[in-house]
C-alpha cells in the first residue's frame, strides 16, 4: 500500500452584496491561515485607480471567451456588462480554496461541487454599504447600478447559503469565518 492519499480540498466560497467588503475580508482570511489557498478570478472590467495588479487577472473579452470554449472555468458569469471567471482550481496538496465570488457562481460551483461551504456576507446597514461602495470611485450611475444589483442578490444569495456572517467589525468577522472554517475541517 502506498501513502494515504490526499483528501480533496475544502472549498469556501465568500459571496454576499457589493459594498459588503468580501475582498478585505479574504485578504484578511489567507494572511491568517496559510493552509488556505485564494484562487485569483479572471475579469474583463477595467483595473480601478489605486486597484492591486494582483486583484484579478485583467483580460479582453476575446481571451475571455477562448477560455470558456476550452473549458478553463470552473463558473464564470456576467456580471453589470463584464465577465468574471474562476479558472478551474489548482490548489497544492494540502490547501483549501477559498472563492470570492457573485451569487451567480455560488449557484455554479455548488451544483458541480454540492459539498463546497457558501458564507455569505451581509453589511451591517445600507448606508454603510453606500459608503463602500461610494469609496472606490465609481461613477455615481455605477454606483446606483452596483447597489441594485446589491439588493438584487442578498435574498438568492441567503437561500443558497450555509453561513451568513454580517460584517459589522472585520476582526470579529474574520475570526468567525476562521471558526467557521475549523469546524468544517473537524467535520470531514
Ligand atoms: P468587482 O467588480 O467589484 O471587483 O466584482 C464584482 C462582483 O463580481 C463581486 O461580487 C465579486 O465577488 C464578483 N466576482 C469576482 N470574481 C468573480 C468570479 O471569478 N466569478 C464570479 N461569478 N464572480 C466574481
């Protein structure tokens, strides 16, 4: 008999409304736990001002779409006029995923992966989540727009998750994710 195989990551998907602050939050969430592993999305938005380069992989609509044909995502949807993929995961023996993703591929990902772990995040109020959402420099128009497409997701994003974390102090929100994330390793 050889080695005990590897078990098969866990995978976390981080969803919630926009403004909620998921990507302070899983930044927050690798530094503290190396075994976890955050996979970086593909995007045909435009990099913002003030923007990490590492924050997605910025791409053209041409390269995009040769990626979907040969099936290099393992969701991607459109989301307010861009796309946003996840390349099919890749992870080192040993670590677990971590997804920061719409509720259109929270859908996507728990359909191929039903034992994949959705935490959705909630903001503490509507205005705060303005205020985010404000801050980033956004035209008032894709503001508006993003805060709708807010309200929109919140209750299919509920419906489909296992944990809903509100987001009122980052420290205190990151621990409960990283309890959250101990418990379902105990778990298998
Ligand atoms: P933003 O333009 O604010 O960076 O992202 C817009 C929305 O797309 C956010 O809700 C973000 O979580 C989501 N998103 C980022 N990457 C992906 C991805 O690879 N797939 C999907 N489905 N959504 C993504």
């Amino acid at each position: 008999m050889g080695p005990a195989p590897t078990p098969a990551p866990l995978i976390f998907i981080v969803s919630g409304p926009g403004g909620v602050g998921k990507g302070t939050i899983v930044n927050a969430l690798v530094e503290r736990d190396p075994r976890l592993w955050l996979s970086r999305s593909w995007t045909t938005r435009e990099q913002r001002p003030g923007e990490a380069d590492a924050a997605y992989v910025f791409t053209d609509r041409a390269a995009f779409e040769a990626r979907i044909a040969t099936g290099g995502f393992l969701e991607w949807t459109e989301f307010l006029g861009n796309y946003y993929g996840t390349p099919t995961p890749d992870p080192r023996a040993g670590r677990d995923v971590v997804l920061e993703i719409e509720v259109d591929g929270a859908r996507q990902v728990k359909a191929v992966h039903p034992e994949a772990i959705l935490i959705f995040v909630l903001p503490p109020s509507r205005d705060e989540q303005q205020r985010r959402l404000r801050g980033r420099g956004d035209s008032e128009h894709k503001v508006a727009e993003r805060l709708q497409k807010a309200l929109d997701e919140e209750p299919v994003g509920m419906a489909l998750a296992d944990h809903v974390v509100v987001n009122d102090d980052l420290e205190r929100t990151v621990q409960e994710m990283v309890d959250i994330i101990g418990r379902h390793r105990i778990s298998v």
